[in-house]
C-alpha cells in the first residue's frame, strides 16, 4: 500500500492580485508621480556630476580603490 499517491500542488500567486495592480496604476497616475521623460535640465545636472567626478579626483582613498584588482 502506497501513502504517497497525492501530489501537493499550490496555487499559483498573483504578485499583483489583491487591489496591488490598481494601486499601483492610481500611483502613476497621481499629482506625484516620476515621469522619466521629464524636462530635465542639462546644465545643473552636468556641473553636479563635474563636481562629484572632481571630488572623487581629489580623495586619496579613490586612488587605492580605483587601482585595486577586483
């Protein structure tokens, strides 16, 4: 006699089941909601990376990190 003839099977979950899908779309669409296609201004943007590429430039531990092999 086999006791072992069932197979246990769980349903499969919706990660987005639950209200979650329509929470999310009222998100994107809310006042708040990022846009990637923004108008970004390029001139502010490119001086804070010049900045942070200039800071990098001048710490003395990026020099150890940058030439170490990993």
């Amino acid at each position: 006699m086999n006791i072992f003839r069932r197979k246990l099977a769980f349903q499969p979950v919706d990660p987005l089941g639950a209200g979650l899908r329509e929470e999310i779309e009222s998100q994107r669409r809310g006042p708040g909601a990022i846009s990637l296609y923004e108008d970004i201004h390029a001139e502010p943007l490119a001086s804070l990376w010049q900045q942070i590429a200039q800071d990098t430039r001048s710490d003395p531990n990026w020099t150890h990190f940058a030439d170490a092999d990993h």
